[in-house]
C-alpha cells in the first residue's frame, strides 16, 4: 500500500472535507508548504489563500481558506479554518461581483477574500 496521510479540513461551522491523500499545498505565513506521509511534525498558521489535497484515488480537491490553523503529526494532517470552502461549492458570478465591489470600496480584506475564492475555483479546473 502506499503511503498516505489522514486529512481533515475543518471550518469553524462544519467539516469541509476529510479523507486520505498523496500531498498537501497550503499557505501558511511563513510560505507555501506541502505535506506528505513522513513528514516531520509541523504546527503553523493558515493565510488565506488556496489548500489542494491528492487524494489517493488521483482526483484533487481545491478549497478556498481564510486563515486558521495546520497541524501535522502522526501521518495525520488537521487544517482547521475559520472558513473553508470547497471550490465546487464557489458561486463564481458571486465572487467576482465581490471582487469587484471589495475593489470600489478600496476593502483590502473582501478583495483578497473575493481572489482567493476566484483562485480556488481556477486552481480545480
């Protein structure tokens, strides 16, 4: 059998997703970091910005993340957010009329929220 990690992906109201995977691309303030099975303990803070998860069937899963946390240990990664979403769950129409509207109000924060889900949803496809 290969190697895997558990993964759990959770948002302050509801699990997003969980399952077993390859790798794992999240940002965390100090960068970029990927996890796979071996890797050495890890505790660090999410930025907001795109997680993608290989699943262990191939496929990928891509969610939009808003800051929280990551912890590895034990082959067993928790990304708990304060909001996750996952990319098919996006309305792209939405966000990008978000963007937009975060753009006209000079809002620094919804208009990095707006990309990020915008990033989530072209990182799936």
């Amino acid at each position: 059998m290969a190697a895997e990690l558990h993964v759990e992906l959770v948002a302050a109201d509801r699990s997003v997703w969980s399952g077993a995977a390859t790798l794992v691309i999240a940002r965390t303030t100090s960068g970029d970091i990927g996890v796979m099975p071996g890797h050495q303990p890890l505790l660090g803070v999410l930025e907001s910005g795109p997680v993608t998860i290989r699943s262990v069937d191939g496929g990928t899963v891509v969610a939009a993340v808003h800051g929280g946390f990551i912890s590895f240990s034990d082959d067993k990664l928790s990304l708990l957010a304060e909001v996750a979403e996952l990319s098919d769950e996006i309305d792209v129409k939405r966000a990008e009329r978000a963007l937009e509207r975060a753009k006209s109000e000079a809002d620094a924060a919804a208009e990095r929220r707006a990309d990020v889900r915008l990033r989530a949803v072209a990182g799936a496809h």
